[in-house]
C-alpha cells in the first residue's frame, strides 16, 4: 500500500513540472537556411573509414 501512495505522489509530482514546460524558441530571422549535405558527407565518410577498421584483418592472423 505504501509503495502505491509513494507512486501516486512521485507521478503527481513529475506530472506537475512536464506540464509547466512551453516551447517557445524561435529561429532568427537573420540565420539562412543551409543544406545538411556536408555534414551527411562528413558521417559517411567515418562510418566507411570505421567500417574499413573493422573488418581489416588482423596482422597477427595466421589462416594460411
């Protein structure tokens, strides 16, 4: 019974701060829209440079 009130008061309490918060940024009306390109170039290029570590085989690897 306990741990059901100490419940009912920990989701009241949350319940209360959740509903408080508002979002209310804005973009500036001064910064231009760029394209996410570079960026997506940049990721590919470490996960292709990971993934070439990854699967390189080892230099100690004897499977002859």
């Amino acid at each position: 019974m306990r741990c059901l009130f100490y419940g009912i008061m920990a989701f009241g309490a949350s319940a209360g701060l959740a509903l408080a918060q508002t979002y209310t940024e804005k973009m500036p009306a001064s910064m231009p829209e760029k394209g996410t390109a570079i960026e997506w170039l940049f990721a590919a290029i470490f996960l292709v440079g990971c993934l070439v570590l990854g699967f390189k085989p080892a230099k100690r690897a004897n499977l002859r």
